[in-house]
C-alpha cells in the first residue's frame, strides 16, 4: 500500500452495508438491507442477469437496520456500536435535519424523531411521503437534504433497464423528488434520470448533484454512468435517449420531442462501473489534489467481459464544477478475477479528515485516512 | 426423462457460456470526463455477463488485512 494513507476496517460483521451518514456529532450511520426482490424477470436472459449479478453478492441476507458507530476518539475502533432503528424495508438513503432522521426505505421515506448522541431509537417513524415501489426493478431510494434543510431530495430508478416493462410502470420512475420536509409534498425537478442511487450537495455552491447509472445490453463501453448537477426541470433522455440526444433504438415509440430536450449530464465515469456512493470533500477535505472535489464509490461491472468500476475515485472539482480527470482514491478491490469486496456509498467527514467506504461483498466499513 | 433431465443444465450452460463471449472494450476511448467517446452501439441476443465473485470466505471475514483496498499517494 502507497505511504500517505492507512486503510482499516472501521466495522465489519455488518449485514449488506449500503449508504451512511455522519451526524453532527460525529456517529456515523450505516443502512444495512436489499430489496427489489419481487421484480419478475421478462425474458430468458434477465434469469441469466439474475444469476450472473447474484454471483457477485454477499451470502448475508440484509439487515434491514440501521447501525450507529461512535468513534469519539477518533483512533478508528469505534467504542460504541449499536443498532439504532430495525425492521425497517430496505433502507438506503439517509438524512437528518434539525431533530429528525429520514430514512428512505425501498417503498417510503420515514422520519424518526433524534437527536445526535441518542444511541437508540424507539420511537416509531412517521411516513412523510410513500415511495414508487411496484416492481421495484430498481429499488434504491437515494436521499439528501438541502442546504438550508427546508427540503429532502429522493432519487427513484426506472422499473426496467430502458422501458422493456411498458411506460406504464415508469410513472414516477427515473426522477428526482425535492419533497417538502414539513407537509411530505413532493414534486419532480429532473426526469429521464434512469437510476440516481446518491445524491449529495456540492459545498461550494449549495447545489444537488448525483450519481447516475445508465442503460445496459448497448455494448461493454456504452452507455457512461454519470456524475451530474440535477437540474430543475431538466430531462436527461432516459429511456428514448442517452447522452443528450443520442438515440437508443430500443425505446419505442420514439418520443423526438421529449429527445429535443435532453441534456448532456456533466461528467462521464465510465461504462457499467455502477457508481452507486457520492460525497464531497469538505473544510478541506485530505487537503493538496484533494482538497475540493467528489469521492465516487463503484460497485462494479456485471456485464462486460473486463471488469470495470470496483474502486473509489475521487473527481476533482474548482468552482463548483468537475475540473479534471478522475483519480483511483482507494483500489484493490479485485484481485486475480475475484472481488475481495464492492463499495456502495462514500461518507467524507471534515471533522476527522476520514473517508467511509461501505463494502456490500466483505460487509465491512472501510476507513481511510491520512497517515500511516 | 433422462434425456430431458440432461438438456436443462446443459442448456443453462450454453447460454452461461455464450454469456461469457465478447464484450471487450477499447481502452482507446475515453470513457470520462465531459465528452466521453460513444462507440458505436453493440446489440447481441445475450449480451456480455461477467461479474467478479467474491473471495471466498470474505463475507464477514474479521478483520481482513489482504482485502484492505489501496490509497493513492498522499496529496501534495
């Protein structure tokens, strides 16, 4: 391992570890589950899909939890470890603003009352808003909350890999909520944004950005996964168009209107790295080349013959906008062919100057940080 | 029966296998940044499935030192 950063596991034992959180106070955590197991299969190679993706899973069945890490001292063995709320469906995304925890659970977004320091939660959640979740070919809710903390973002993937369920099932997939955090109403600010799995705000600007996965079965090197700022109003050309305006065949009838409108995302990742964590540096961040800029989990490929994804980058940014190309951040999650484990969801905090990186295949927290 | 007990696996195994052709990818495009290469599109009846599996024993290993992923250089 290169001088300049130590990697430890921060915890492990954890069941299907997918996005965190760092409080105020420093705790950190972790939504432990895995849903979209009622989606039935269409055609005879989404049971090959299926077989072929399940391979590259851990055998532990989600915990459907979520789990609070204390690490006060900051010596990277945490002193506390508790279950903080559990029998929860699928939790992914998580937030918290000004004495309550959201938790977006694969078919709603719940709100619990806490408070930073409470080690358990007891209290029942109250839904703010139900989630679109028949099917659920993508389940994962991606959440946010705004920079002033009036509003929650959530992030909904499309029902299918590009409309091969009937545009039917898509109403309210592929999109970007902004719900109102006090009544639960909701509205949608970006279509056509196939699967959103993170959301997050960019520091210097307030801005929402997310990370996208794209479309599959065009080819090993189409279509890019994505970083982008979500822009109100903006179509991003799912499932008529990827890239802007560039058509895809498969989407039919074609809807050259909604295609006139498309928009370039900003940034490309790469194809089928399935970039499914998001955060900023911030106050800083590791300081030098990395001082401003996004940490990109990717969970890797299943479906070309090279891997591709199955490491951290980090995207610099200058002035609120990516400024240059991506930097492999943490690797070695593949060796000889084999996964030694799949990073989900980033969490940078600034406080302690430490990156989490959730690990979905050795279910372990990852902690890295400057020193050693 | 015999014969039909045979012809499923063995099926299975064909379209695992023809699964497994093709799909390799240019590494002369640039696949990043704002303006990433689009080659040109590549439909096939089974499309390229490969994905890593896990080391075995790496569920739950406690800790584990091999798997520890690898930093950059440190930020200058």
């Amino acid at each position: 391992m290169p001088a300049g950063f130590t990697v430890t596991p921060f915890a492990t034992d954890l069941k299907i570890p997918r996005q965190m959180l760092v409080l105020p106070n420093g705790d950190v955590l972790v939504a432990e589950g895995s849903g979209g197991k009622e989606a039935p299969k269409l055609r005879p190679k989404d049971v090959i899909a299926g077989v072929i993706k399940a391979r590259g899973k851990s055998s532990v069945k989600g915990g459907d939890r979520i789990t609070l890490l204390r690490d006060a001292d900051n010596d990277g063995r945490p002193e506390l470890r508790a279950v903080l709320v559990q029998n929860l469906n699928a939790p992914y995304g998580l937030a918290y603003v000004d004495g309550a925890l959201y938790v977006a659970e694969q078919d709603a977004l719940t709100r619990f009352p806490f408070q930073p320091g409470q080690t358990g939660i007891s209290a029942p959640g109250q839904r703010v808003t139900d989630l679109p979740s028949h099917i659920n070919h993508h389940w994962t809710k991606a959440l946010t909350a705004s920079a002033d903390g009036r509003f929650l973002y959530v992030g909904i993937g499309s029902n299918s890999n590009v409309g091969e369920r009937g545009m039917e099932v898509e109403q309210d997939r592929a999109v970007v909520w902004e719900v109102d955090r006090q009544t639960g109403a909701h509205r949608t600010i970006a279509e056509g944004i196939r699967n959103p799995t993170a959301l997050a705000v960019e520091p210097a600007t307030n801005l929402l950005w997310s990370v996208v996965n794209e479309r599959d079965e065009l080819g090993p090197q189409l279509v890019p996964d994505y970083l982008t700022q979500v822009r109100d109003g903006a179509f991003y050309g799912w499932p008529y168009s990827y890239w802007g305006q560039t058509t895809d065949p498969r989407a039919h009838p074609q809807k050259p209107d909604l295609v006139a409108r498309a928009i370039r995302p900003d940034y490309a990742l790469g194809s089928h790295v399935a970039a499914l964590g998001l955060d900023f540096a911030r106050g800083g961040g590791f300081g030098g080349a990395f001082s401003t800029g996004a940490f990109v989990g990717m969970h890797g490929s299943w479906n070309r013959q090279d891997p591709s994804g199955y490491k951290v980058v980090f995207v610099p940014f200058a002035n609120g906008r990516p400024s240059g190309p991506p930097v492999d951040f943490a690797t070695g999650f593949l060796k000889d062919g084999k996964a030694r484990g799949r990073p989900v969801g980033v969490a940078f905090d600034p406080a302690k100057r430490v990156l989490l990186v959730a690990d979905d295949v050795s279910n372990t927290v990852w902690r890295i940080a400057p020193g050693g | 029966m015999i014969r039909r007990l045979l012809a499923a696996p063995a099926a299975s195994a064909l379209v695992l296998a023809l699964a497994a052709c093709g799909g390799s990818s240019d590494p002369s495009l640039n696949q990043t940044g704002a303006q990433p290469d689009l080659p040109r599109q590549d439909q096939t009846l089974i499309p390229p499935m490969k994905v890593s599996p896990p080391v075995p024993g790496t569920a739950n290993c406690r800790p584990c030192p091999p798997a520890s992923p690898s930093p950059p250089s440190p930020p200058t």
